[in-house]
C-alpha cells in the first residue's frame, strides 16, 4: 500500500510539468543571424481612425489658420479631457475635414505619407511650416492567459512580443505557440498566429507588427484547461488511465 503515494505523486508530476519548448521564448535564434527585419514599418490610416496634426512654424501667428479650434473643443469635450475630440476623425469615404484645406483624403497612407501631404499643401501658404501626425486612437486589446487590457500605443508602431511584455509577460497557464491575432481591414476579419518560442516565426510573421485595433488572444494549456473541470473528454480519460497503470506496473516490478 505504500506505493500508492509515490505512484499518485509520479503521475501527478507528468501531468502538471510544462517543457522547456513550451516555455523558453525564440527558440533557434541563432538562424536569424543578419536577417534584415522590416524597421520602416508604419500603419496605414483607415476610417474611423482618430488623428492629432499639429502645424508648426517659426512664426506661430501665421500658421494658426492651420490649427484647429482646440479652445471650442475642449469645451465640448469636458477640459480637454476626451484626446479623440481634439483630432481629425477619418470619416468612412477616408477623408479629414482640415482647415483651409477643406477635405484631404488620407486613408490608405502611411502617417508619414499623410505628413508629407500636408505639409506640401501648407507650403503653397506658409513656407517653412512644418507637420507632425499622429494616431490618436491606437489601441490593440489583449484577452486570455495574460489577464485582460487594452494597451495604448503613442507611437503608432509595437509588436507581438513588446506587446506581451508591456502587459506584464504570459503565465504557465498560458500557450506562447498560438498565439492570436484577430484584425480587420475595410470590415473584413482576418487572423493569424504567432508561435513566441519560435524565432523564425516570430521576427518573420506577417503579424509580428500589430496594428490599430488589433486583439491578441492568449490561449490556455491543455494542463490548465483540464484544470478548469474534471475529465473533460475521454482522450483525457484514457490517456490517465494508461499512466496510471504503466506507473503501477513500473513500481511493482521494483
């Protein structure tokens, strides 16, 4: 009867141990080696999107026709408090109401496209005025084995693992070989998956960068789904079983 402690214990180990593959990041790194990665990566505008455009110039008074009414938005806006009021939204035919300008379709440019733009059309009234864009409303949303956030990005640019990282990492309970990106463009869905312990996959995947209103689904483990009930399929029964006994057998033999 005493063997029965260490036969439960022995199989109890199986069961709740994860592998080094399941959870040591990039994996064959060393493949990657002078691989060239794609550092001018930037969004693409779309509708609904929320830009901040600031014109600036030596001489601030000239540019001012350039500049929203930010004094009679913020007011509307409760102080100022709401950053998506102040901007320019993209409205569905892609275009931006600016001042002076009128309508300037920028969906489907990068930012720096949109910059250079408007700044061009500027030009024609202030020389040396200068244009900086920004995504206001830049956020991807993350669900699953890392708790649940919604991760403002100011800069317009973050990956899948910078990602992972500013939500504070992903738990034992979580799957770092799946997971998944949920995205749309033009009101059609797509997805794909990032495989975190895999280099190659990692740093080549077309969904390494993220963007605006992205949803990173983190995926749990088999070990903690089955955690969450008992014997939830018979695949699972049958697997146990057969442990169990391999394990009896294996310590009565001793």
């Amino acid at each position: 009867m005493e063997k029965y402690p260490l036969l439960l214990l022995v199989s109890f180990l199986i069961f709740s141990c994860s592998t080094k593959k399941e959870i040591v990041y990039f994996h064959d790194i060393e493949e990657l080696e002078g691989y060239e990665n794609i550092m001018d990566y930037e969004p693409v505008i779309e509708p609904n999107d929320v830009l901040r455009i600031n014109v600036s110039s030596l001489n601030e008074e000239v540019v001012k026709p350039f500049q929203p009414n930010t004094q009679g938005q913020q007011g509307g806006a409760g102080g100022g408090q709401n950053m998506s009021l102040t901007g320019y939204l993209v409205d569905p035919d892609g275009n931006i109401q600016f001042p002076v300008l009128g309508a300037v379709e920028v969906a489907g440019m990068k930012r720096s496209e949109v910059q250079q733009e408007l700044q061009s059309k500027i030009r024609d009234f202030v020389t040396d005025a200068v244009v900086d864009v920004r995504i206001v409303n830049f956020k991807v949303t993350v669900l699953g084995e890392t708790g649940a956030s919604r991760v403002e990005v100011s800069d317009g640019r973050i990956t899948v693992p910078e990602l992972i990282a500013e939500v504070g990492d992903i738990g034992y309970d979580g799957r770092r070989q799946n997971i998944l990106v949920i995205r749309e463009k033009d009101g059609v869905k797509s997805y794909g998956r990032v495989d975190l312990t895999d280099a190659n996959d990692v740093f080549k995947n077309p969904y390494y960068y993220l963007k605006q209103n992205d949803i990173v689904y983190v995926e749990p483990t088999y070990r903690a789904v089955k955690s969450a009930g008992f014997f939830t399929s018979y695949q699972g029964i049958i697997s146990l079983g057969t442990t169990i006994i391999s394990m009896y057998l294996l310590i009565n033999s001793l």
